[in-house]
C-alpha cells in the first residue's frame, strides 16, 4: 500500500510546536514535580525522596502569612469578578446589537484599558481611590462627624477598588466575546418568540439565553481565571490586604523550602479545576442544544 511521506517543513513546525509546549508547561510541570519532595528535599533537582510532606508544612502555615486568609480573599474576589463580567459582558453585548449613538467611542474606551501598562492601571485608580478618601475625610470634617472621621480608614479594599481594577481586566475580554457570539446571532428566533406571544423577557430566557449559555459559561471562566492569579492590576488598589498572588510573589522572596511549589500546586489544581468545570458544562449545554434541536 502506498503511504503517503509527510514532507521535512512538517516535520519541523512538528518539532517546533513541542518545543513550544514544552516551553509552556514545563516550568508547571517541574513546580508540580518538586513539590512533592521528601523532607530533605530542596528548591532544585535532584529529587530527593516522594512524599506530601510540604503540603502539610503548608497546611501548617507560612511563617507570618495567613495562606488560607489570602485564599478565601482571591476566591470570594475571583467570584465577584466572574459574576459581574458575565452579567455586563451579557448586557453589553445585547446593548451593541442596535445602533448607539457614541458605541464606537465606548467600544475603544472599554478595549484601551487592554493595551494600557498592567501597573499603570493599578496606580492610577488607586490614586483615584486615595483621592476620594480625601474628599470623603474632608465631608466629615466640614459635618462635624468627628466620631465617624476617627473611625474611618480607606475605601480601598477587595471589594471596592480591587474589584474594579479587576475589572477592568476581564470585562474586555468578555465584550469581544460577546461581539463575535452575537454577531452570528439569528434573530430569526427571537422574532419567532415574539410572533407566539412572548415578552422581551420570555424571549431572553427561554430562547437567546439557553443558545449563548456555552459562551457565558467561557466568559465566567475567563472572568475567574485572570482574576485568580492577577497580580499587576492588584499589588497598589488593593488597600491593606492581600490576595494569594500577592502572597506568593512576597514569599518568593522570603520561603525558601519546597512549600512554595506546594503552594504553587495547589493554585494550580484550583485553575484547572475551575477550567475543567466549565468545559463540562459548556459541553452539557451544548448537549442540550443539540438534543432540542432534534
């Protein structure tokens, strides 16, 4: 039987492509592999015995550092942010579908923070933060609520000016998926909706909702994942705590025993956990499409 000679040129982009890979995921896979050390065991190779007991050293914690605090805090922030990314990546995206007076410039307004240095972003809305903590103090001041001026500290925080530098990270990302998944939108089923009598709402939720619910699902998981492990847009808006990123990058400096890379693992696992859970559902939504189609 004759076989058919793959040519060199693809035996070479072959070869370039698994170096690329192994470019990508060995520096994972070598933090994995250490992590998993025996007590003995250092910061590089060789290997020196296989066993969790760095996992239980972290478990035991970090010296001054509250891992599980840090945690929690990246977790109910990643939450927050891939709730809100999915919720105006949504209304935005239904907004754009008609003609807006000013669209384009909103467009670009909302892309640029893309393009814009990650630290510069952090800095100037934590500027913008400090900024209105002056004009906060100084309104209590002026209203003689002294008790309250005593008692007030920052309106930076996790939920205030983390949370929007955050945003401004993912909601891009968000909109342009969006864009493309509405662009090839039939609105031949929203009118068909209408036609048997159903409200705008009805026809959202029982017909474009259920359609361009696997790309929700991408959206959610893109919000989460870039917030998980973001620390530029983080390190000057978040105020006097920190997130696990901003953790680790601190003990970088500080732990010098496998733990780290136990640590690293561990954030790791909850990435890949969060990505394989909306694969899976965005495959069982998918599912679904296809059976009520049939």
């Amino acid at each position: 039987m004759y076989a058919d000679k793959r040519p060199a040129a693809f035996w070479f982009l072959a070869l370039f492509f698994a170096l690329f890979v192994l470019f990508l995921y060995g520096p994972m896979l070598v933090i994995v592999v250490l992590s998993f050390q025996g007590p003995e065991g250092g910061l590089t190779f060789p290997l020196r015995g296989v066993s969790l007991h760095w996992f239980h050293k972290l478990a035991e914690g970090l010296g001054v550092v509250d891992i599980g605090a840090a945690l929690w805090r990246s977790l109910g922030l990643g939450l927050a942010v891939m709730v809100l990314t999915v919720v105006f990546s949504v209304l935005a995206g239904l907004a754009f579908r008609k003609k807006l007076a000013g669209g384009n410039t909103l467009f670009l307004i909302v892309v640029a923070s893309l393009i814009m240095p990650s630290i510069i972003v952090s800095l100037g809305i934590g500027l913008e933060f400090r900024l209105l903590d002056t004009g906060i103090k100084q309104a209590l001041a002026f209203f003689g609520m002294t008790g309250t001026l005593e008692e007030y500290g920052t309106a930076l925080g996790l939920f205030t000016s983390a949370l929007g530098a955050h945003l401004t990270w993912t909601l891009p990302f968000g909109l342009l998926i969006m864009f493309a998944i509405f662009n090839r939108f039939n609105p031949a089923y929203e009118e068909a909706a209408r036609d048997l009598g159903a409200t705008p709402w009805q026809g959202f939720r029982h017909v474009v909702l259920p359609l361009i619910a696997p790309s929700v699902v991408g959206i959610g998981m893109f919000g989460f994942t870039l917030s998980w492990d973001e620390i530029a847009r983080t390190s000057q808006a978040i105020g006097d705590v920190n997130t696990l990123p901003l953790e680790l990058q601190g003990l970088t400096s500080t732990v010098t025993t496998p733990s780290i890379y136990a640590l690293g693992t561990v954030t790791t696992v909850v990435s890949l956990l969060v990505m394989a859970l909306a694969i899976g559902l965005a495959w069982w939504l998918g599912s679904r499409q296809k059976k009520g189609a049939r």
